[in-house]
C-alpha cells in the first residue's frame, strides 16, 4: 500500500461538525474572531463548473476574469481541479458492517434537530448496516436532557445512549463571560449534582465540546482553560458515578497552522477561516492537548474517551505513549477515517496494538454511504477510495487506503469496547439478542 500515491481532488462545501461548523450553536457561542492571516475565499468564475458552494458563486458575469480553468493553456485554480482517477484496482461492495456496532459518537440534536422523521430514517440505516446502539453526545441538561431523552427514548430506548454536556452558561448573557454560570463559586460542585440527577435518569455519560480550551472565555477575556482547578468536581465525579468523559480537544493540526499555499486543509480552511485557530489570540494544539493529559493523568479514578484520536490522528507514535502512560484513556476515531487512511501501515499496527483502548465512532449521523466507507476502511485491503461522500473530499484532497483489521480487533472497536466502557450498552446489546461476550 502506498499512501503518497493518493489522488488529489477538488470543490464544494461541508460543515463537520466537530471540525467546526458556523452553523452550530456551539460555535455561535464562542465568538471565535477569524485570524487576520486567514484568506478570503477566492471568487469563481460565472461560467466555472457548478458548486455546492453557494459562497463562492457570488461573482457577476460582467467582472468575470479569465476562468482558472486550466483549458487553452490557462492556470488552473485549486477549486476547479477535479481529477478522475485513471488507477484500476478491486472494489470491495460492502453492504454492512461484519460483526454489530456501537457507534460511540453522533450527534441527534445538532444534525437531526428532533426532527421524527429524520430520525426514523437514520434508524433503517443503523438496521440496515448493523448499527446497533448509537450514542447521543448532545444530551445537555435541564429540560434540554428531558426533551433529548424523549425524542431518542419514546420508542427506540435500546437503540440509544445519551451523553449530557455541561452548562458553562447558564443563565448568563453569551456575550458576557463574566455573568456565565461557570463564573460562580461552586460551579463544579453544583455541575455534578447535575450529572448525578442525570445518571439517575439514565444517562450514561458526559460529553465535552472542544470550546473548552479554544473557545469559551473566562471573565477576563482569556480562553477557559481545560485543566482549570475549577472543574476538578466534575471529572471526579464522573469517577464517581462510573461514567466516561467523551472530550473533544483541539482539531486538526493544520487549523493551527497559517492558511497559506503551504497548508495541507488550505482548500478547507479558505471556505471556513474561521475553523482556523492559528494566531497569538489561541494556543498551540501541543498546549491544548497537554492540558487536557493533564486533567487525564489528575483523574486516573475517571475514565476519558479523547475524540478524534485524540487529536494526534496525524501522529500517532505520540497517540501511543499517550494510551502508554494514562491506563484510563480511550480515543474514539470519529471524522478521521480521512487521516488514518491516509498512513493505513502505521495505522493498522496502531489499532491491532491499542485495540482495547479504541472505539468506533462516525460524528454522523452521516448519509447511508459514509457509513459504508467506515465499514470498507476497517474491513477491507481496498486502495485509493474516497473517504467522504462529498466532493471536493472536505478534510484533505486526498484518498485512503482500506486496513483490513483481523475479526478480533474489528469486534472490539465495534462494539466490545463499548460495552465495557459505557453503562448501558451491554444490556442494550442483550436486549437485542446481539452476541458482545467480551472475550
Ligand atoms: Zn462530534
């Protein structure tokens, strides 16, 4: 397998949510300024091919330079690169995932907006590809848990776990840091009698979203910080209640580096400046993440799920002494198919060694065949596929490469893992009548 060999491509939009997405709520809440290096999104030509990006179809016919649509010895822009592959390789038809799936990271209420419909159709596609338990992350608390319990419990309650998500705000103004609820003394103390409420009611869970450390701000205007003392009460009682901690930390490193022609995501980025965290006003990824090994390493008595490989999907020899030194972390592999496929040697060692620290997680819920990618990357030796259903590819302008894990490891990604780590799956799965003995 030759991961440099892959094949760039090009166009279009995509909001990722966990890659930050202007859309969601939670990103409104951070007031994320966009650095002064990022670029503007260059204009496209009247007469260029048709985008799904509606940003970029702004300009009239009259100012129309010359399209960069590299014909008639014209240059040709990034956006209008649309390479076929010439390459002839087997296809894998992969119509379900081989053994049943626990995916540990979605989110119901930022994409499905409890949405009936949505949701039912969502769940013909978790039967139709083995989807066996999906868990919520977006739980939050208060009246918020009630409705989220409701709309994924009413009917389907073996087919979903909910996260809650803690309330930095509160009933302060979100432009004010300063009148947040995280501001008041015993905030922490108060948040995990919140989170015992809701374990009561059956939640299974806790979910932090990556504004910890790179958006939320503190009452003098700096950033919140992860390992902040202040929090303590509420990874210890995690500990406590016996639920995980599924925390986002950081993004992709190229976000932190300048968008500019040397920036592997530049496609990306130039749509979205502000996913960009580069800039004096945010701190290095390396900082971000070593604070949140520290609130790891202070709470060895709580177990932590890092998101997204932890954020080191692009290094995964430091992943490794990560999952070495702290015996209670986790990552999960959710939106970052794209970079571990991308290194399908390194990456199919790194998940056959740590296969009982790594769970599956898709951030969907996603269209029925970004699914079947997941099943295909895991499962199968395929070369050079897309690991998006979108075009241009929206994380990198490149393809990936499939692992072909060994059964035992696919079934502890899968669902094992899961179920040993998160309440309520296990007797989810026997509700079901799905074989998950752990051994
Ligand atoms: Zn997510």
């Amino acid at each position: 397998m030759n991961p440099t060999g892959t094949t760039a491509l090009i166009l279009s939009v995509v909001a990722v949510l966990c890659v930050g997405s202007p859309s969601s709520p939670q990103r409104a809440v951070a007031q994320v300024p966009a650095p002064p290096t990022a670029t503007p999104p260059t204009t496209t030509p009247a007469n260029a091919a048709p985008s799904a990006d509606a940003e970029n179809s702004n300009e009239s016919p009259d100012t129309a330079a010359p399209p960069l649509d590299g014909e008639d010895g014209r240059e040709l822009s990034v956006r209008l690169f649309t390479p076929r592959p010439q390459l002839i390789v087997p296809r894998s038809d992969i119509r379900r995932a081989r053994f049943p799936v626990v995916d540990v990271h979605t989110h119901f209420f930022y994409k499905l907006r409890h949405n009936q419909q949505a949701l039912d159709d969502y769940l013909a596609a978790m039967d139709r590809n083995g989807i066996q338990v999906s868990v919520s992350l977006d739980g939050r608390l208060g009246d918020q848990l009630d409705s989220h319990m409701n709309f994924l419990w009413r009917e389907h309650r073996n087919r979903f776990v909910i996260f809650a998500n803690i309330d930095w705000q509160g009933e302060g103004r979100a432009e004010d840091p300063a009148s947040w609820a995280c501001q008041r003394p015993g905030f922490g103390e108060r948040t995990a009698e919140q989170l015992a409420d809701a374990v009561a009611k059956g939640v299974s869970g806790l979910k932090v979203f990556k504004l910890l450390g790179l958006g939320y701000r503190d009452a003098d205007g700096s950033l919140l910080q992860i390992d902040d003392p202040r929090w303590d009460p509420i990874w210890a009682a995690c500990g406590r209640l016996g639920i995980p901690v599924l925390i986002h930390s950081g993004d992709p490193a190229a976000f932190f580096e300048p968008v500019d022609r040397y920036n592997e995501r530049w496609e990306e980025l130039s749509r979205h400046p502000d996913w960009s965290f580069h800039g004096p006003q945010f701190p290095s990824l390396q900082e971000v993440l070593a604070a949140r090994n520290r609130v790891v390493a202070r709470h060895p008595q709580t177990q932590f799920i890092a998101a997204h490989i932890g954020s080191s999907e692009h290094d995964l020899a430091t992943a490794a002494q990560w999952l070495d030194q702290y015996p209670n972390l986790h990552l999960d592999i959710a939106s970052r198919i794209n970079e571990l496929g991308r290194q399908p040697t390194t990456a199919r060692k790194f998940l056959i060694r740590y296969a009982d620290r790594v769970l599956l997680g898709t951030d969907g819920p996603w269209p029925e065949q970004r699914l079947l990618i997941y099943w295909r990357f895991l499962e199968t030796a395929d070369d050079a596929f897309d690991y998006s259903e979108k075009t241009p590819p929206p994380q990198g302008l490149w393809q990936i490469h499939g692992l072909e894990l060994p059964d035992d490891v696919l079934r502890k990604i899968y669902h094992q893992n899961a179920a040993k780590l998160i309440p309520g799956i296990a007797e989810r799965l026997s509700a079901l009548g799905v074989p998950h003995d752990p051994n």
